[in-house]
C-alpha cells in the first residue's frame, strides 16, 4: 500500500508557491492579501483557520482574521464582506463554515466577489466548473486531484465512486474527475447498498462525515481510497474510512490527519495567488 502523502506535497507545492510570490512581490510591489471571516468559537474552525494563517506566512501572503461574536447580524457580516470586496488591497475572501445556526450560508457566500472567492464556493464559480470554463476550483476537490496528479494517478477509465454529495466536495469533485475521462458514481445516505458499488471502484472519494463508515470488506484489492472525512472520535481524530483495515487491501490510501487537509489548504493559497495575479495586472 502507498500512503497518499497529503502533509509532504502541500509542503512540495507551498514551497514552489512561496517562490512564485517573492517574484511576483519584487515584480508588483505587493503580496498577495487573503481576508479570512470567522463567526463564533467552533473549536475545529478556530484550528482550521490557525492553520490557514500559519500556511499564509509560510507562503508569502498577507492574512488578516476577522474573529466575530456568534451573535452577530447578518447585515453586520453582509456589511463587512461588501466592504472587503470594494478594497482594492484585498485579493481573496474566505468565510469558514460552518456558520452559526441564525445565519444564511448561501446567501453570504454569494455575497462575497465571485473574482474574490478563494474558496471556490459561490454560484457562478461552481456553476463555470459544472461548464468547463474557466473558475475558482473549490479548494478540497482541486487539493484531492493535485494529490492523485502528484503519484501520477491516471483516472482516466477508472470507475470512481464518491461518498457524500455536498457541493463543497461531493458534487465539484465528480464534476472534476468526469472531466478527467472517469466514470462516476455518486452514493448518499438514501444509497440502498453502499459496499455494492464502492467494491466494483477503482477510486473512492470517502466524504460522508461519518466516522470509519468505509470498511475493509468493502473495498476491492489495489483500490484507490481518497479520505475526506474529519470526525473525532473519543478524542481522537478518524476519516471516514477505517485506515488499519483498509490499509491492508488498497493500493492507494490517504490518512487523516495529514492527508487531504493539507492539500484543501495548499489549493486555497493557490487559488488567492491566481486571484491577485488577475487583480494586479
């Protein structure tokens, strides 16, 4: 089994990032700038977003968190992210999910540019990658294809199966590998016998968010298993998919941690330096 190395080649693609952006700065006379909006105290989020930053000034680029009270009015937060679009120093905008319960997802991450959505999620950007023009790749689907790109893994005629429908993973990463020459199959909790397709995959994209759900059994000898999920379980952290298990029949598998959360976060700064590569010139 090859361990799908998510840690070692977000840092590989950082460090290739990190130079771009030196020659870009002596070149425009300004870093890249990512704003990154924060709503309350989810535990996860807080380390999600630390670890964004963190990333930012490995790279080279300009961060500033905006760290709001959970209570907060959505015209408050709607006001903000208007502001952020208009200033012209402020080249991509994350709003880390999930957001409290009294707040419209859809609606403020619609709000924020699509020319400024560094993670790929507004309507327009989502409704170009479903028309093959050119977008914002969300950033976990474009993280897993750099990932299968960088262990030369052709999908081209694989059968894929992908666990979970969301339109931050599910959905844009069937899109993205059909794109490819993949034949997709798309399984979801109303799925009547899961382990009946996922045994016939080639590829499994494991992104139900539900803990070690894809089991030995159910995976076929040389397969390759992307692992999405982030569920902690008596304080422990575990994908979706049971790793010891799997491990001994896959040919491919990513771990988590370590695996594809290194690479959402690379895609994410890649996605800001394109953003301020279109903003600067």
């Amino acid at each position: 089994m090859i361990l799908l190395d998510g840690a070692e080649v977000a840092n590989r693609r950082n460090l290739e990032l990190n130079k771009k952006i030196l020659k870009s700065v002596e070149k425009y006379k300004r870093a890249p700038s990512l704003s990154i909006i924060l709503v309350g105290q989810n535990p996860a989020s807080l380390s999600y977003v630390k670890g964004k930053g963190k990333a930012c000034k490995l790279v080279g680029i300009k961060h500033k968190l905006y760290h709001l009270d959970e209570n907060i009015k959505e015209t408050e937060l709607a006001e903000l992210i208007t502001t952020l679009n208009n200033d012209d120093q402020v080249d991509g905008i994350l709003l880390q999910l999930p957001l409290p319960h009294h707040l419209d997802d859809d609606k403020l991450i619609n709000l924020i540019s699509k020319d400024k959505d560094a993670d790929g999620f507004h309507v327009i950007n989502q409704g170009n990658l479903y028309q093959k023009r050119e977008t914002v790749y969300p950033a976990t689907p474009k993280g897993i294809m750099s990932l299968l790109s960088a262990y030369d893994i052709d999908v081209k005629g694989m059968n894929a199966v992908i666990i979970g429908r969301s339109n931050i993973v599910g959905f844009p990463v069937a899109r993205l590998l059909m794109d490819q020459g993949a034949t997709i199959t798309v399984c979801h909790r109303q799925t009547k016998d899961l382990s009946l397709h996922t045994k016939q995959a080639d590829l499994i994209i494991a992104s139900a968010g539900r803990a070690e759900l894809v089991t030995k059994d159910m995976v076929k000898n040389g397969a390759i298993v992307v692992d999405v999920g982030v569920n902690r379980v008596d304080g422990k952290l575990v994908g979706d998919v049971h790793f010891d298990g799997v491990k001994e029949v896959a040919g491919y598998l990513s771990p988590v941690p370590r695996g594809v959360g290194p690479m959402t976060i690379n895609a994410l700064l890649e996605n800001t330096y394109d953003l301020y590569l279109k903003h600067i010139k």
